[in-house]
C-alpha cells in the first residue's frame, strides 16, 4: 500500500530536488512576508470599517453574551468611511477601460502587421472583460500596496449533446460532443496572501523564483490527476486507476502537513461578521505553484511532487506581473494609500466619537440622589414625569453639569480633513460629493491636481503590469496560434471587416506599449466645456471652415448623426459660370461674345457684399440745416 513515507522514499534524485528546493524557498519567503501579511489585514479592516468592538463580538466564545455587553457599552464605536471613499474613488479614476495599445515596428518588415497585432491583442482584452479581472489587482494595490496578476493561454472544452444521423435506421441520435468554447491568452487576480517572492527581489525582473499558493479539494486533486495533469509518468500518461486511488487515498490522509488554513482566512471573516468553527470552505490541500523561468514545480501539502517539469511558457519569463501605486525604493512591496492616513482615521474617528458621546450626556444627563431619601425605581424620565419627594428636589436630586466642548474640537476636524485631503489627494468636489464654497475654476484646479496625482499611479500600472501582460499575450500567441486566425477590424463609421492574422504576421519584431491615460475615465463634462471653448474661440474667423467648426462642436456632445442637423452647403455659383463659359467655349463661341453673356448674370446672382464693394462710392452731400 501506498503512503506517504514509501512514496518519499521512491521519489526520484530529480524529484527530491524539487521538493527541497520549493519548500526552503517557501520557508524563506515566509519569514519576511509574514510581517506583509499582519499589515495587510489591519488594512483590510480599515477598509471595511471594522471596529475594535466587532472584534470582540465576533471572536467571543459566547456572542450572544458579547453582543448584550457590546449594546450595554455607552461610548461610541464610530468608523468614519473616509478611506474606503478614498480607495473607491481612486480606483474608477485609474482603471475605467480596457487599455488600448500602441504597436511599434521594430523592424521594416514589421510596419505592415503592427495595426493586425495591436487589433488582435485588443480584440483578446475585450473578449476576457480585462478591464474586470485588472480591478481586483489594481485594488490591492492601492489597498495593501501590492497587487499581482497571473497571465496564461486557457482552453475551454464544454460538452454537448448533438444529433447525428443512423447508420442502418432512420432518423437520428442524440451524442456527446465536445465543443471549444474559449481560447487564447487569460488573466487571474492573485490572492497576495498566498503570493511568494524572493526575499532579495526588488521586482519580478530581479526575482529567482515566485510561487503562488492555492487551496484545493480532493475532488480537484482527483481531476487533475485523471487528466493527467499531475503526477504524470515521463511520457505524460496519466496514472492507472488503481495507481490513482492510492494516491488519493495517501493524500487524503496527509491534510494539509500540519498547516493551519483557517488562520489564514479566519481573521477576515471575523472581519465580516461570517466566523465558524470551520472556515477552509474547500481549502483541504496546499498547492505550491513554484516558477524560476526555466522550471515549473508543483508540491502538493509540502509533501508530493505533483509536477517537474520545464516551464511551459516559450518566453521564458515569470507569468506573474505586479502593480505598486507608490514605490519604495528596493523593496519588492510599495507604499499603499491607507499608510500616510490610518493615523488620521484613528483621530478623527475618536473625535467624532467624543462628540457624539458629550451629545448622549448633555440629552440624558447623569443625576445624583441622597441615597434612603429617593427611591432609584421611583426615578423616571421623559415628559410630565412625577417623582414624589418627600422634602426639597433639589436637596435630594442633583444633575452633574455637562458643557458642550469647545469650538476647537470643530476647527481640529477642519483640519484633520484638510491633512487628510492633501495625503490622498481626493476632496469632496474630486469624490464627487460637490464643494459648495469653491468656485468652478477652483474645482477644476483642484480636480486637475488630483487627476495629475493619480495618472502618475496609473502610469505605474500601465508600465508593471499591463505592459508585461500584453508582451507575454503576444507571446502566448505566438507559441499557440498554428493556423490563420480572422479578426475583426472596426472602422469609425460604424462598419467593420474581418482579416486574418498568421503565424508569420504574428512573428514580426514589434514593441507594444499601453496608450496613456486609456484605463482613465473620459470626463464628458470637461470634454463638452473644452469644445465650446474652441467653439467661441474661432467662430466667424475667416480662416476656420465653420461648417466643420460646427460639426466638431456637435461631435463633442455625442450628438447622433451630426451631418444631418447641418444645413445643405449653398451652391457655388462661381464654379457653375466657370462651366458654363468652358462649355460655350468648348462650341468654338468667341471670349467676347461669352463675357458679354456672363457678365449681366454674374451681377444679378452677387451676394450684396461683392455688390456693395463694387459700387461706385457715394459723393459727400451737404449735412442738413438745422431748422
């Protein structure tokens, strides 16, 4: 029988190499991402506006008994969302659209292909919603300071049911088939929780090895090792069923190898208010997914080698592609956009916290009594109340002075939202929450200012992550694609053709880079402003088409069918008489006979202006007498 000491022993001088390799560099890894991970869940806290009292409530043994002490407590547990509002208004500013790019030849040859590959890279963003799939990514890093993006060729195969006509009787018969669904380049958000990277790496580029860690079920393990996906023999056939079930069986009783899932994912559903005794949720077994370029290891529960092999990838690169709003300089993790104002929040949550509670005492007042003087059950609150006393109320009853705070503790939130503005960049005419006291320039500016700091963030994500995507997209292809592949190429009025791209067209030598600001949102306001500026600029300038001044204007409001809501052009009755003197010419009539003919229609079809010009000029008259 198969176990897990035997099949140590087994293992090949190949495999065991793997397996210690993986695990010291996972163990490696650990020590300092760790510190990472501590940090990044105080940060998913403020996010999600976690309170220190929902900690306890959700962590108590009893919750019933937490939530009772939890009501009975009076001081205010206020999480004011001003970096989740900062985070979610950051994040549509920076990522909005799918990329477009720039396709660059690098060679003479390469000119011709560069608008079929940059079509086709596009036409693969659209077709996998990238725009979608990057937002998790862009969000950790924002949040936490890293995010990491997986990049890969995947191929869906669904089955079907057919019909196909009998052999010997007639009609037909209902079949299985399988039936393509998806193919080409892929992108995946991972969870930087279970991202690994070389202690001494500043970059992907400067990395030895990355791993990425996943959480499966033993039903998972079972189909990729009946697909022959894992623990396949030299050949890549996939183990005997018999074989297959041993393994099952060896992993099964492994667990996990002594790692505890659920303090990984514990902590943020407590966060979430969603804790249980069992929160794996499927996450039965540790895969470790190890890449250094040149091999691809896959260690099951930091005990099997389910895959050593050379990496798949022909371009020899680490499909993993990180983004870092702010950088720091030589360390692999940036600096996030919760850093710089945690303190802040903390401040201003006890302040307006206070406020709240002084509010609750200068209401409901505390009262003192002499005590065997008042019974504490006869007290009673609200209107028209009676208290019966038995000498004088204000001898026996006494409310402890409560004053307002003082007018600073106001000015102080002024100005722990003023710090708060200008480490974040994001006000309220930039959240979209309006400025009343600030004038419409003065929005502008600061909405200008704003969007200054988050394209240079933006710019980080373009250059780390979509960039590197694209390149390994086009390199995907390239290794996958063996016959001619149409694509189709939208034109800008609306219509479309379909061209085939090939194997060879793909192989030019070509530089692709992200167009910038084209993950940024179009602000269609400042658009319509910009164009009616231009508008009022060069209306009525002689040297300006206004037909074309017109339609631009039109084209700026999205208006639909702008040449239909221009006037038709007025004939050109110059160019008409110029035809028809050519023509009468043309018939051997002599010039003069012609200009004797043109000339009195010429006169009577002038505009006024070319009449009045060429009018004789008037004599001075005599001014009038007065009377």
């Amino acid at each position: 029988m198969l176990t897990a000491e035997s099949y140590s022993r087994d293992l090949s001088d190949e495999h065991k190499v793997a397996l210690k390799k993986v695990t010291k560099a996972v163990q490696t890894a650990e020590k300092v991402h760790q510190a990472y991970v501590s940090r990044w869940k105080e940060a998913y806290q403020y996010h999600r506006n976690h309170t220190a009292i929902q900690n306890y409530v959700n962590q108590a043994r009893d919750r019933d008994v937490a939530q009772r002490d939890a009501d009975a407590y009076w001081k205010s547990q206020l999480f004011i969302p001003l970096i989740f509002g900062a985070i979610e208004t950051i994040v549509p500013r920076a990522l909005s659209n799918n990329p477009t790019m720039t396709v660059r030849p690098n060679t003479p040859e390469a000119a011709v292909k560069c608008k079929l590959i940059k079509e086709l890279l596009e036409q693969q963003q659209r077709n996998i919603s990238y725009d979608l799939k990057l937002q998790p990514t862009a969000r950790r890093g924002f949040k936490y300071g890293l995010g990491v993006q997986k990049t890969y060729w995947e191929r869906k195969i669904r089955r079907v049911v057919k019909r196909e006509p009998r052999k010997l009787l007639k009609g037909d018969r209902a079949v299985l088939a399988e039936v393509v669904t998806f193919e080409g380049p892929q992108v995946e958000d991972v969870e930087i929780a279970d991202f690994f990277w070389d202690p001494a790496a500043k970059d992907v580029e400067s990395s030895r090895w990355l791993i990425h860690r996943t959480w499966r079920d033993i039903q998972y393990v079972k189909d990729r090792i009946q697909d022959g996906d894992w623990f396949a023999d030299g050949d890549g056939n996939p183990l005997s069923p018999d074989a297959t079930s041993d393994h099952l069986k060896m992993i099964a009783e492994s667990g996990t190898g002594g790692f505890d899932t659920s303090s990984i994912w514990g902590d943020r559903l407590d966060q979430l208010g969603i804790s249980g005794q069992d929160t794996r949720a499927g996450r039965d077994h540790e895969v470790l997914e190890f890449h250094d370029r040149e091999r691809v290891y896959i260690i099951l529960n930091r005990q099997f080698v389910a895959v050593c092999d050379i990496t798949p990838f022909w371009h020899r690169e680490m499909p993993f592609q990180i983004f870092r709003p702010t950088l720091q300089e030589g360390e692999f993790v940036g600096i996030s956009e919760i850093e710089p104002i945690k303190h802040l929040q903390h401040e201003i949550n006890t302040l307006r916290g206070q406020r709240r509670d002084n509010a609750a005492f200068v209401v409901d007042r505390v009262t003192a009594y002499m005590e065997g003087m008042v019974d504490p059950e006869a007290l009673k609150r609200g209107p028209g109340a009676l208290i019966p006393t038995i000498t004088n109320p204000n001898e026996v009853l006494f409310q402890l002075p409560v004053e307002d705070l003082p007018a600073s503790s106001y000015r102080e939130e002024d100005a722990i939202k003023a710090d708060f503005d200008r480490a974040t960049g994001i006000d309220d005419s930039v959240a979209g929450a309006g400025a009343a006291s600030e004038t419409a320039t003065g929005t502008q500016l600061v909405q200008q200012a704003a969007n200054v700091r988050i394209s240079y963030k933006t710019q980080n994500l373009l250059a780390e992550t979509i960039r590197p995507a694209a390149q390994q997209f086009l390199e995907l292809n390239r290794q996958h694609m063996s016959d001619a592949k149409p694509i189709r190429l939208d034109s800008e009025d609306g219509g479309y053709r379909f061209e085939d791209v090939s194997p060879e067209d793909l192989a030019q030598d070509v530089d692709i880079a992200p167009d910038a600001g084209s993950t940024e949102p179009e602000n269609r306001v400042q658009k319509i402003n910009d164009a009616l500026t231009v508008f009022n600029q060069l209306v009525q300038n002689p040297q300006i088409d206004q037909r074309k001044l017109v339609l631009y204007l039109l084209e700026q409001n999205d208006v639909p069918d702008p040449e239909s809501f221009l006037a038709p052009e007025a004939p050109n009755i110059g160019d008409a008489l110029m035809a028809v003197g050519e023509a009468m010419r043309e018939k051997g009539i002599p010039d003069e006979a012609i200009t004797e003919f043109l000339e009195p229609i010429a006169a009577q079809v002038a505009p006024p202006e070319a009449q009045q010009e060429g009018a004789a000029p008037a004599q001075d008259q005599p001014a009038p007498q007065a009377a």
